[in-house]
C-alpha cells in the first residue's frame, strides 16, 4: 500500500491519539476510520449512523470468514 504525507490540523491528530488508544488503533488508523465512516455517510446521506456502523462490522466479519449463510427455508 503506498503512503503519503498530509498535513492535517493539530487538534484532530490529538483527538485521533486519544481515541485512537481507547480503541486500540493508531492514530492514522483512527484518522482512516472517521474517513472510511464520513465517505459512507456522504455517499449515502439518508441512511443513520448505526447502520453504517453496522455495515462496516458486517464487512469485517465477512472477510474474516465468521458469517453463516441464511436458511430462508
């Protein structure tokens, strides 16, 4: 994956630290997430927080494999 340098505001790379640590990401991935979260939501504007959240954990279970297929039956 190929990096760049950005200049970002000090005090969204200090809100990223702090929060960053309680939820055991780095800085610059705390700062992807809230990217990864405000593309979501710009992308689909009528649509809450909460399902955005739960579609991004929905996601991370597919690519690890812990999704069961549903039996409509």
């Amino acid at each position: 994956m190929a990096t760049n340098s950005i200049r970002l505001d000090q005090k969204l790379i200090e809100k990223a630290t702090i929060i960053a640590k309680a939820l055991n990401r780095t800085p610059p991935k705390q700062i992807e997430h809230w990217a990864k979260i405000g593309e979501m939501m710009e992308d689909n504007p009528d649509l809450p927080y909460e399902f955005v959240r739960h579609a991004i954990i929905a996601q991370a279970e597919l690519d690890a494999g812990k999704l069961d297929a549903y039996d409509f039956g």
